[in-house]
C-alpha cells in the first residue's frame, strides 16, 4: 500500500529536474530519520527499561494463530484490517521519509542516466562501490559489534541498509561494463522485464 501510494504522489515530484531532486530526496530521509534517531538514542540512555528487550505479546499471537486456523473469512479480514490501522497505518505515514525520498533518488539517477553512462563514469562507480559498501558494512554490523540496542538497530536499518544498496548497485554497475558479465546474465534481464509486463 505504502509504495503504491507514494509512487503515485511521486508523480508530483517527477517533474523536478535531477539536480534539486536528488538533495531534497536526501533531505527529506536523513533529517527525519536523524531525528527520530536522536530521540530514540535519548530514550535509551535516559530510560532504558522503557524498551523492554525480548517482548511477545503472546495473546496476540495466540489471537492470531486462532484466526488464521479456525477463523471464517469475515473475522479474517476484521483482523488482518484491526492489524492494518494499529501497525500498518503508521508505517504509511512514515513511508513519506522512507519510501519517497529512496523514489525521488532513483528517479534522479534515472535522469542523469546512470545506467547507461556507467562506462563513462566507472572511476566514479568504483569509488561509490567501495566507500558505499564499507561505510554500509560497518552501519549494518553495529548491533554485532556492541550492543544491540533499539537506537543501534534503528540506525543499522535506516542508515546502514540504503548506504549498502548504493554501494551495491554501484559494484553492478561497475560488472555491466564487461561483455562477459553482461553475456552471462543477459537471461535475468529478460526475467526483469517480465514483472513490467504484469
């Protein structure tokens, strides 16, 4: 729900040119994201028996297990849509600074033409590729290496997961400009095409 939505809102912002586009998508992610971390990080220090490390609500997972093995189709939609608005709704809100700003990105690579200039700009890749990845190992390894405590893992999924995916897509594109690499993987192309189509 939340990427259909703010696909369609991305329509609005399409329109920008790539330029402004790319900084106010970073912008519109790492200030939030920033924030929400802070305040979390805050939480933790100051009080930290306000996150209570390894809880399970064990009636809801009971509700649950109840619904989906005995349930009628009706009680299965009333709780699956009471699930929607008490987790599910917020994350939709939230997807505003999440799932937008990683939307208006790639519609600015898309426009500078970042694919296909990948050979144009291979020392540039290179360098993204290992800075990018590096940096995201490390974000996402944090909880690991220390204590894994909810700032922590918060920073690993906010930071460290879209930093290593540029890292990534970075180190493939830096693959595609070999004839053999392209040769060999030709098929999953023809494959990604397909979801296009349905």
């Amino acid at each position: 729900f939340s990427y259909a939505t703010y696909g369609f809102l991305h329509i609005i912002f399409v329109r920008i040119p790539a330029k402004w586009l790319t900084p106010f998508g970073i912008v519109l992610y790492t200030i939030p994201a920033g924030i929400l971390y802070l305040i979390t990080k805050f939480i933790v220090e100051t009080n930290p028996n306000d996150f209570v490390e390894g809880f399970a609500d064990t009636e809801k997972i009971e509700r649950s297990i109840e619904v989906f093995a005995n349930g009628s189709l009706g009680e299965l939609f009333y709780f699956r849509a009471f699930e929607w608005l008490t987790y599910g709704l917020g994350s939709t809100f939230l997807g505003f600074f999440i799932v937008l700003p990683i939307m208006m990105f790639g519609a600015a690579m898309s426009k500078w033409k970042i694919i296909e200039r990948a050979n144009e700009i291979k020392g540039w890749l290179v360098v993204v590729a290992i800075l990018a990845t590096a940096i995201g190992v490390w974000i996402k390894a944090l909880p690991y290496i220390g204590q894994p405590t909810y700032d922590v893992v918060q920073l690993q999924d906010t930071f460290g997961g879209v930093t290593l995916a540029v890292g990534y897509m970075a180190f493939f594109l830096c693959l595609c400009n070999f004839l053999c690499f392209r040769t060999i993987f030709s098929p999953f192309g023809k494959i990604g095409r397909v979801s296009l189509t349905t």
